[in-house]
C-alpha cells in the first residue's frame, strides 16, 4: 500500500481533546458521549452482475464497543495472544 495514504495520528492537533492521543482513547470518547450514534455501516452486495447495492445498515458505537470486548474476552479465553 502506498504510504502517502497512511494516516499519520500526529500530525492531527489535539487542542479539543488533549487526552485523546490515541484512536482507542478517541473511540471511547465517542462511546461515552454518543454510545447509540451510527458508527459502522455495511452494506449487502448486489445479487446480480450489474445490480445495486443495498441500503446502509449502520452499528452503533455502543455494539461496536460490546462486539470489541467479547471478541477481546474470547481471544484471552483461549490463549490466543501473548502477555
């Protein structure tokens, strides 16, 4: 991948939310504040070659959150990841 498209976290001035220096901080934030906002959207792909797209269908930061932890929880619970 082309390194010009990498975000580069440093570089984003963190005057608003000077205890967010990280994008998990910032996630978090984001859960406390707004926890039932729209935070992913997938959406189905055609059936057909040439069809459309379905519509979005969003996940909101609090199950987006929920879903992290339980999947944290079952990678500790089965001693995939090192101490």
């Amino acid at each position: 991948m082309d390194k010009s498209l990498y975000d580069e976290i440093e570089t984003v001035p963190h005057t608003q939310f000077p205890e967010c220096d990280t994008l998990l901080k910032h996630f978090h934030r984001h859960c406390e504040a707004t926890p039932d906002k729209d935070f992913l959207g997938t959406r189905v792909p055609p059936q057909e070659e040439k069809g459309d797209f379905g519509p979005y269908v969003f996940t909101s930061f609090k199950e987006v959150d929920r879903q992290s932890e339980m999947i944290a929880r079952a990678i500790r619970h089965l001693d995939l990841s090192p101490e």
